[in-house]
C-alpha cells in the first residue's frame, strides 16, 4: 500500500470517527438527559472531534482539517 492510500485511508477513518462524534452529539441533545448531563455529555464528543481534527491536520494540514470538521458538522447539523 503507498503512503498516498494510507494517507486516504486514514483521512477516511478520521472523517467517519467525527460524523459519529457528531450524530451522537445530536442524539444527545434530543434523549433524556438534561442539563448539567447534557453538557457534559456534549462537551466530551467535542473534545473527541478536536482530537480528531488534530489528527486531520496532520494528514492534510490545518485548513483542509478545519474545512473537513465544519463540512461534518453541517452535515450533522443540516
């Protein structure tokens, strides 16, 4: 496998780790937990989808990870 494949094997990795972080942000925000819970909750997933954007950045420098994240979370959020 050539670094290019993994490189876009791990990107793809990467892209579907956050759209999971993200749809269970949105089942949080609707399910039974309120309040404190609920921002705890949330607060975790963010911090998992900054990690992942840190690991993005490495693949495919800073811009191209923050452009990647927001396209996630519009879709998430859309």
């Amino acid at each position: 496998m050539s670094s290019g494949d993994m490189n876009s094997s791990e990107v793809a990795r990467l892209r579907e780790q956050v759209e999971l972080e993200y749809r269970a942000m949105m089942l949080g925000l609707t399910g039974f937990a309120e309040g404190s819970s609920m921002h705890a909750f949330i607060s975790a997933r963010m911090a998992c989808v900054e990690g992942y954007h840190d690991e993005l950045a490495r693949e495919v420098g800073e811009d191209k990870a923050t452009q990647i994240i927001c396209d996630l979370y519009n879709k998430a959020t859309g």
